[in-house]
C-alpha cells in the first residue's frame, strides 16, 4: 500500500508501480470521485465530506474496500492507494485480507514536506472531458483542511506500521521516474529502463 499526504504523489505512483506489478491500483479517492461523478448514493454521501476536506467515515469507506478487495482481480495482489487513513481503518483491514487469506507485503510511505505539498496541490489540475480543471477539494482552504486531516488522522499509520516491520519511507522529492526507481528498489524489483 501507498501512504503519504494529499500532493505527495501517491496516485501517479500508484498507477505506474501497478503497472509494473501487474496487479490493479485501488484508490479510493478515485472510487469516490467516480461515485460523485455518476450521482450515485455513496457519491452523494461522500461528496460533502470531500469538499470539506474531512474524511468519509470508516463504515462507508471499510465497507467499499471490503468489496473491492474481495473483486477476482485482485486475487493474486493489489495496490492500496489512499486506503487505509485511520488506524480503524487499519485494523479492520487486517481483519478483511485475513478473511480473504490475504496480506500486506510492504507500505511505503511518499515523504514529502509540507511546502512543497501545498504549492503542489495548488497548482494540479486533472484533465476532464478534454479540459484541465482543478478539483474541488484542491482549493487552498480545503487543502489546509486535508493536510491538518493527515496529521492528525493518518500519519499515525507511519508508526502503527513501523511497528509491524512492513514500512519503507521513500524520499519523494524529484523526478516521477526518481521516485518510482525508489520504491521498486524498495520492493525489492529494480525499475526498468525505458519502462513508464
Ligand atoms: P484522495 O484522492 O486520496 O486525496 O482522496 C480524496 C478524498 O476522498 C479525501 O480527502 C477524503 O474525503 C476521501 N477519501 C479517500 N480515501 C479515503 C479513506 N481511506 N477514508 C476516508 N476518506 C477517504
């Protein structure tokens, strides 16, 4: 699983070191932006926490990933982008993947300082439709709200992990080529030349 702040990196990460692996990413930012987008009831629930910066309570979001995670894909292995970002969250996924038979082989955490994260977010813009827009939750007060979330919330996990020997911190300050030959060093797979 990928751990770090908003703005350190973990979704491009995510996509490229899956790519790698041959398993599927599952972010659950992007599960719920996917939900806001088509209106669904969880969209409609989740959005207003999303726009506030908080996070979605632990039974909605546990309760999705359960149900990803449980999908035939990701039966031989997974990415876990976002997820978990409480230690309850934590916990009942250790539950879920015993059900499943299953566990986390390595969580690395994108470190990255906070000024740069800020001046990160404020300037990313997602291509939608043919157009470059800035999310919702990308605007400076929400952005000061999610990284206080992180402090408080989810970099609690960095020690919860430690303390399980599966946490490898990744300096994520460089190139995105950098960063990613970083995290397979970590894994143990050396990054390929030339790959993307
Ligand atoms: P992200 O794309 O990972 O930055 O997530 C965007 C927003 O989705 C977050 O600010 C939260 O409101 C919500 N979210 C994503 N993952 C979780 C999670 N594991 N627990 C609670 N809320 C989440």
């Amino acid at each position: 699983m990928l751990l770090g702040p908003p703005g350190a990196g973990k979704g491009t990460q995510a996509q490229i070191i899956a790519g790698r692996l041959g398993v599927p990413a599952i972010s659950t930012g992007d599960i719920f932006r996917a939900n806001v987008s088509g209106q669904t009831e969880l969209g409609v629930k989740a959005k207003v926490y999303m726009d506030a910066g908080d996070l979605v309570p632990d039974e909605v979001t546990v309760a999705m990933v359960k149900d990803r995670l449980a999908e035939p894909d990701a039966k031989a292995g997974f990415l876990l982008d976002g997820f978990p970002r409480t230690i309850a969250q934590a916990e009942q996924l250790r539950g879920s993947l015993e059900q499943l038979g299953q566990h986390l082989d390595r969580v690395l955490e994108l470190v990255v300082e906070e000024d740069e994260l800020v001046r990160r977010l404020s300037g990313r813009r997602m291509l939608v439709d043919g157009e470059w827009v800035q999310r919702d939750d990308d605007k400076p007060e929400t952005v000061r709200r999610r990284l206080e979330v992180y402090r408080e919330q989810t970099a609690p996990l960095s020690g919860f992990y430690e303390g399980e020997g599966l946490l490898s911190r990744i300096d994520a300050i460089g190139s995105i080529e950098e960063v990613t030959d970083r995290v397979m060093t970590a894994l143990g797979t050396p990054g390929r030349p030339g790959d993307s």
